[in-house]
C-alpha cells in the first residue's frame, strides 16, 4: 500500500485510526462508573478473570489475557474452552467474580461496554455484526456515533483499507459477501476510533482466500499503533500472524507465547493444531 495517504515510518498509519493521541474528552462519557487509576502494566489485560454468564457455573478459572500497544494477541483453543467468553468478560458483557481488567493504566472493571467503547474499546461479534438493511456507509455513520468530529477522514482511511466497500458503499450491507460483511464489521469498529480493537472468529466462514486477506487488513491495522484481541477458529494461520497467543482449555491458560513459539511448541502442535 505504499503512497497512500497516511503511510509513515514502520507502516504506522492513519493517525485517525490509529488515535494516538487518545479519545479525547472520554470522562463525560462514564456515567456507569469511572475508570480508576491502576498501576503499569501491558496496555489491556483482562486479569486472572473468572466468571460466567448470569448465576450459573464459572466458565473462566483466573484466566489472564493481555495485548500491548500495536500487538496482535490471538486467543485458540478447542471448542467450549471459554474463547469467545474470555473475550466478552474482557469487554464487559458478563460479571467477573474475581480479577480485574485494566486498560491503558486505568481499572475499567466496573464500566459497561458501552462506556468501554467510549474509553477506546472496539467489539466486532462473530454473528449480527452489520445492519443488513443499511447500506455500507451507512453501517459506518452508525460506527461513528460516539464522534462529536468530523469522521469523514475516517471513512476514507476505511475505505483505503476495504477498498471493495468504496465501490459498493450505496449497497444493502446484507448483500454482501461473508466477506465483505466483515470488513463493514471491522470498519464500522474503526470509526469509533478505538485503541483496541476486539474481533472474535473474523475469518468465520469465509474462504481460505478471504481469511488471508483478513489478516492482511488486521496486520495493517495494528501497525497504526491499534492494540488487537482476537479469537480465532483458523488456529495455525492466526498464530502465524500473532506477536502473542493464549491457548485456552476449559476456561484456563494452558499454553501462552510468541506465536512463533506457540507454533513450534510440539504439544501445542499435537494437540490444537493437527501435529
């Protein structure tokens, strides 16, 4: 993507995106509790988590799971290990018993998603992503909700990053591709602005084509400084990508590493990824 308009030094790009100067004037925004002060750590940990959904059984047992600024962390495991539940306690969507997350220096435990959201939290879900009805900008006006600035710079990044969703901007989201519905998803994510930004199964149901040019886009995203969490099916493939990834099992950490590491380890190897 060399010459486009917000490439800079290491592939840092979009200073809109990628928000280094903050969210702005967040503070306005938390009526469901403050954000307290905490002390240094990595840029979002969801800390020895436990918990699950309503009163019912523990799911997660003192997970932790941690990204720094402009990492990819990617969260595997197999099915029911508590992946996509360690991602929505991190985000906010279940009531933690134990632990703690901590976002940028600041304990954001007791915020709502949405006030994470305004704190600099991005959530793409695997399913119900997009609205169908609307069309592909207006899915990303309806991401830009919590601007009170001009975002139009914004939109034209996205568009610079799907360059597909520019040409199909006037169309229904929900003609789209699979594919092409994520990118609306991770777009419309983008237009908040986030530091963060979550994505659980991107690559869920979508060719083997798409999914790399997935994780291409994600690349390029982190690069502008934008810290990203990820649970992902495509376990090998995401690994590769990943500057961290956590191995889940029955809501625990089994297995944490580079991915590169993760990836030569020979009981990861034989047990989550074929051999």
């Amino acid at each position: 993507m060399s010459g486009d308009p917000y490439q800079t030094t290491r592939g840092q790009r979009d200073r809109s995106i990628g928000n280094p100067d903050g969210m702005g004037d967040a503070a306005k925004y938390r009526p469901e509790g403050a954000a307290k002060a905490a002390p240094g750590g990595p840029f979002l940990i969801g800390e020895a988590i436990t918990g699950g959904y309503g009163k019912g059984a523990d799911i997660l047992h003192r997970c932790t799971i941690a990204v720094e600024k402009g990492e990819i962390a990617v969260i595997v495991g197999p099915n029911g290990a508590g992946k996509s539940t360690a991602m929505k306690a991190v985000f906010g969507m279940l009531d933690l018993r134990e632990g703690a997350v901590r976002l940028d220096g600041a304990d954001i435990t007791a915020l709502s998603p949405q006030a994470r959201v305004r704190a600099g939290m991005g959530f793409v879900p695997q399913v119900a992503n997009i609205f169908t009805s609307m069309s592909v900008e207006e899915n990303l006006e309806m991401g830009a909700f919590i601007r009170e600035d001009d975002y139009r710079d914004t939109m034209e990044q996205v568009f610079d990053l799907f360059p597909i969703l520019r040409e199909k901007r006037r169309q229904a989201a929900g003609e789209l591709s699979g594919g092409q519905r994520q990118q609306v998803a991770v777009g419309r994510a983008l237009m908040t602005q986030p530091k963060v930004l979550m994505l659980d199964e991107p690559t869920a149901g979508v060719s083997p084509i798409v999914m790399d040019e997935l994780f291409d886009r994600i690349i390029e995203v982190a690069r502008t400084g934008i810290s990203i969490l990820m649970v992902e099916q495509n376990a090998r493939q995401a690994l590769e990508i990943a500057d961290k990834g956590y191995v889940l099992v029955q809501g625990r950490n089994a297995h944490t590493g580079t991915g590169k590491a993760l990836l030569a380890d020979d009981d990861v190897r034989r047990s989550f990824l074929g051999g």
